[in-house]
C-alpha cells in the first residue's frame, strides 16, 4: 500500500554530516489544546540544542541574540523521540551561528525518522556586563 502524496517523508537514517546533540520525549504537560506538542516547547528545544556547539567556542557565557529562521515543518506528538541535530555555519567576531534540525522518531514507527523542524540561531559571547566579547579563534577541526 503506498502512501499519500502529501504524506511526510519518513527516513531510515538520520544526518551524517551533523552532531547529535539532544534527545528528549515530551510528556503530556507539553501538549497543547490539539493534542500537539506547543511550538514554544519545541523551540526552547532548539536553542538549548542550538548552544551546544557555539559553547565550545565562546568558552563561558553567550546569550541567543537570533532566530535566524524556524520552521515547523510536521506536528511533534506525544511519545515521539526527538533527536536534535546541530552543525556550524559561520563563526564570527563575537558569535556563532548553526541549523538544527529536528527530527521525530514517532511511537508507533521506530526505527523510521520524520523532520518536524528546521531552525538557524545566531548566539553571542557575552562578557560579565552582557556586552559582546571577542571569540578566540581557534582551527574549527580541532574544536
């Protein structure tokens, strides 16, 4: 039996050219009056994933100065494993922008992975007065 064209497109594989960088199941408080995870769930999701990369860099504090872009592309349900993904895309003065990805295993189809959300954040290395502050440079292989 095929599937209908509308349907969203299920993987076999999740991303081979970005990190793993959260995995969590929502609970039933993250649900919303449809049955769907609350976006603003999902999004504090991401920018938590969204740091984890940007902290090697900045070494102590940064802010989230940016969402670059989020797009919710499928519904998050309840039971879903979500698996963060996350890579680098610029490295600047004093921030760092990355993607993440998100990507839902759902409950009733393991092993098979739907993208639920797309998103780009931009964060700043702070100083101890929250004023931007240089980031070392440093050889992006070996970070």
């Amino acid at each position: 039996m095929s599937s209908p064209t509308n349907a969203p497109a299920r993987l076999k594989s999740l991303p081979d050219d970005m990190e793993l960088v959260l995995k969590v199941i929502p609970l039933p408080a993250d649900v919303n009056a449809n049955g769907d995870i609350f976006g603003g769930w999902v999004m504090a999701q991401c920018d938590l994933a969204g740091s984890v990369i940007p902290a090697r860099y900045a070494k102590g504090r940064m802010a989230t100065v940016a969402v670059n872009e989020f797009v919710f592309k499928q519904p998050v349900r309840l039971g879903d494993i979500l698996s963060f993904y996350s890579k680098l895309v610029r490295i600047g003065r004093t921030s760092v922008t990355v993607v993440v990805e998100v990507f839902a295993e759902r409950y009733k189809a393991q092993g098979e992975y739907i993208k639920v959300t797309e998103a780009t954040f931009t964060y700043v290395a702070i100083d101890d007065n929250g004023r931007p502050r240089p980031i070392a440079r440093v050889d992006q292989a070996s970070a």
